[in-house]
C-alpha cells in the first residue's frame, strides 16, 4: 500500500509538460525559444553589461585617486612596495611622519620621523619618494640625522 503512493507520487513527477500546460493556449508559449533574433537579443543585452561593468571600473580606477581627500590630519605621502603583498608607507599625522609596513592582517610601524621629509610636486613621481626615504634612512644609519 506504502509502496502504491510512493510509485503514484513518483509517476506525477514524470509528466510530460504539455500535458501539464494542456489547458492553456499555445499563444502563451514561444513558437521558437531559440531564434536568430532571440540570440541577437541576448548578446546585446550582454554586451551592454558588460560596457557598464568596464564604464564603473574606468571611473573607480580614474577618480579614486583624488590628491584632495584628506581624512582630517591624516594623509599618506607615499609608499614602496617590497613583494607582492607587502609595502612600505610614509603617513602624515600632524607634524610627525609615520613609516609603516604595511602587510596582509599586519600594519606594524617601522619608525616616527620627528622632522618631516620634505615633500615637494616632484615626489609623487616614480622614484622621488624612494630616494627620499633611502637618503633619510642611510643618514640614520650613519649617525648624521640633520638633513
């Protein structure tokens, strides 16, 4: 008897979906699902996502790194990177400068700087604030600290 219903229950789950859709007209169903004109729908439709997609990451990338954004006193001058996950950054905090090493889970700082390094126009470009930072350091290795 158990066996019956099992066998009754499973069998409904097996009918065929125009015996199902029986009833209802055929004008509801699509006399073709997969059409040329389906396709090129679709693929334009595609296509349209995925230029808003590159739009929003063209903007993000063109407009995140704004010089004027300042988080109160706070403000990083520059930064190396030593490895693939691991950099070196130089923070503004008020009058002092903040040597941080910067990596994944871990921001640990390397050094206060009492005397700011100067930073000029020029220092955002490729190497100026490198060379700054190894001038700074080797005079402190050497004992001689004044610029």
């Amino acid at each position: 008897m158990l066996a019956n219903r099992f066998s009754a229950a499973g069998a409904l789950c097996f009918i065929p979906l125009s015996w199902a859709c029986a009833g209802e007209s055929a004008a509801h169903l699509p006399a073709e699902p997969v059409s040329f004109g389906n396709f090129i729908q679709m693929a334009l439709g595609l296509a349209l996502v995925l230029a808003a997609i590159m739009l929003a990451a063209w903007l993000l990338r063109r407009f995140s790194h704004l010089t004027g954004a300042t988080h109160g006193a706070l403000r990083v001058i520059g930064g190396v990177s030593l490895g693939q996950r691991e950099r070196v950054v130089l923070m503004q905090a008020g009058s002092k400068q903040i040597l941080l090493g910067v990596a994944p889970g871990r921001v640990q700082t390397l050094y206060v700087l009492d005397e700011p390094l100067p930073v000029t126009a020029g220092a955002e470009q490729a190497g100026g604030f490198a060379q700054h930072l190894a001038q700074r350091l080797n005079r402190l290795r050497t004992g001689n600290p004044a610029p």
